[in-house]
C-alpha cells in the first residue's frame, strides 16, 4: 500500500544529507538548492600514486545521505570514487545510502551480444551494492532491465517531462517523432504521447560490428518538423544518420533532444555538420566549453528540480512514481 502524503517538513530535512562526488558539482548544487538543504561537506583528494582518498567533514550516523554522482567520463575514475565515496557514508555509520547516479555508465553491456564478454551493467550493480548502497536514483537507464540488475530499490527518473516542456514552448507545428531504430520506438511513442503529432520509426540494418546503415522509414516524414529524441548521445552516428535520412526524405525542420551528453569523439563534430534547428540535452552530464563553442544553438536544461523532488520524495517515504503520473 501506497504511503499518504507528507507534509514538507523543514526539522526532517536536517536528517538529509546531500553529498557531490566530483563528476558534475554544479548540477548536486543546483538539487540541494531545490531541494532546500546545503550540500555536505567532503574533500576529494589522491595520493601520489592516483588512489582515491574521500573524508567527510559532516556528521552522518543515523542521517539519510545521498550521493550525487554520474558515471560519466572519465568513466572508471567516476565510478571508484562513487564505491569509495557509498563506503565511506557506511563506515561513518549513515543510517541510509542512496547512490543519485544521473547518468549511469556501462549500461550499454547489459546482455552478452556474442560469446565470451561481459555482462557489465551487472558488475558495476553488483559493486554499487557490495560497496554499501540501500537505494539507487538514476535517470533514463539506456535498458530498463537493468533495474533488476540490482538487489536494492532502484527508482527510475525520466527526462521526458524537462525535454517536453522545452520543445512545447517552442510552438512548432506538423510534428512527427522519428525513432532513430526499432528499439528506441517505445521512447519515441512515450514524447509522441506527451507532444502529439505522428510516429515514425527508421530501419537500421546493421552491416558489421562498428558499422550501421540506415536504409527506410516507416512512416511520413516530408514535409513535417522531425524530433528525435534518443537516451544518449555518444559518438552521435546514429542521431546524424537519421537527420540526413529525414531531410532526404522532404522533412522541413529536424530538431534532436536527449538525456545524457556524453559526446565522444567525434560527437561534436558530427553534430556540428548535422546542423540541427534546435539541439536539446540536460545536466546529467557536465559539457564541455570546447561543445559550447563548436554548437551554438546547444540548450541544456536541467533536471536539478525532477532529481531534488525525487530525493525529497524518497526521504519522506513518498511515492516518486506519482512524480509522473501527477
């Protein structure tokens, strides 16, 4: 059974405690300012060799902490000092651990695609437990499986409702969502719900390993302004790949919006060439100046107030499901 509401309640909130690792700082302090606390005190530092050295500088025993940290590049970096940073709460006797991981890297590995690899988003779930986490918060996981790749409670936040408000403002007009492939369609039919106007989707067929060709589209797409939204966006082949399918075929307008900006070589410049009439990303990941240069028309929106209510949420034992249903 559901719990009822709770009040916002100002004494409860001096329980929490919010913790920044060092992937993305400005987006912790941006949460704990919706959320109406200040951030805990930490110094991150390394010894000579590179090892990672964590001390707290708040008191934590019998405190609901969270630690805000995305797993983004440098990925094996980030996620060390996220285990180091969950075992040191644990040992300083914190009563709760939840792990906020924003964008949560590896998820990519989450089946074996051919023989002899590895599962790897169920490693990185298995150290995140192992290290001491009771609860995770993560945002737009690239497989909803991998909530279950987890022995923890595992709440899964959304962007959706922070890229749709966004676009909605924008007042355009003979829309239809692209999905850049048939596993995307449910993500595509999720934004088709939320802004209206017609679905498509792209046939991709893959050539070799690296190499992916995008041949048809189902779907009408001339002379319509074409969104496509996707979780990621990594080297960024896939976005630009569709974009030119779909000016190929007589679309107008091509806009692209997505979670997490990882941008990896050479996402920029593809983008860059991609010329898209509007290019929409939020906060999960921090960008770089160089991607500000190099892409003017570049929006990054927050998710600090979804993220904050949701960890607000969680430590008033109220439901963060109805955060998308209300």
């Amino acid at each position: 059974m559901m719990r009822g509401p709770h009040k916002h309640d100002d004494g409860n909130l001096k329980q929490m405690r919010i913790f920044s690792g060092s992937s993305n700082p400005q987006l912790t302090a941006q949460i704990c300012e919706s959320v109406g606390v200040e951030m805990g005190g930490a110094v991150i530092d390394h010894f000579p060799d590179g090892e990672t050295s964590i001390k707290l500088e708040d008191d934590v025993r019998g405190r609901d902490c969270f630690v805000v940290q995305s797993t983004c590049p440098p990925v094996n970096d980030n996620l060390i000092e996220l285990l180091i940073f969950i075992d040191c709460l644990r040992r300083a006797s914190a009563d709760r651990i939840t792990a906020v991981i924003p964008y949560f890297g590896y998820a990519r590995q989450d089946r074996k695609s051919e023989g002899r690899t590895p599962i790897t988003a169920k490693l990185v779930a298995n150290l995140i437990v192992t290290a001491g986490a009771d609860r995770v918060l993560a945002m737009d996981l690239h497989a909803d499986q991998i909530q279950g790749f987890f022995d923890i409670p595992v709440d899964h936040l959304h962007a959706a409702p922070v890229l749709c408000d966004h676009f909605r403002g924008l007042g355009l007009k003979n829309i239809t969502i692209v999905s850049p492939d048939v596993g995307n369609i449910k993500t595509a039919n999720n934004f088709t719900s939320r802004l209206g106007g017609e679905l498509a989707v792209i046939d991709k067929r893959r050539r070799s390993g690296d190499c992916t060709t995008m041949v048809n589209i189902i779907g009408e797409v001339e002379g319509k302004t074409v969104l496509i939204f996707d979780d990621m966006i990594t080297t960024a082949g896939t976005a630009t790949q569709a974009a030119e399918l779909v000016r190929d075929r007589g679309a107008t307008t091509v806009c692209l919006g997505a979670t997490h900006p990882v941008f990896a070589p050479p996402a920029i410049e593809r983008l860059r060439e991609a010329k898209f009439s509007h290019l929409v990303v939020t906060d999960t990941v921090p960008v770089s100046a160089e991607a500000h240069r190099a892409l003017p028309n570049l929006k990054i929106l927050t998710v600090a107030r979804l993220m904050g209510e949701a960890i607000r949420r969680i430590h008033t034992h109220e439901s963060v499901s109805a955060l998308f249903t209300e």
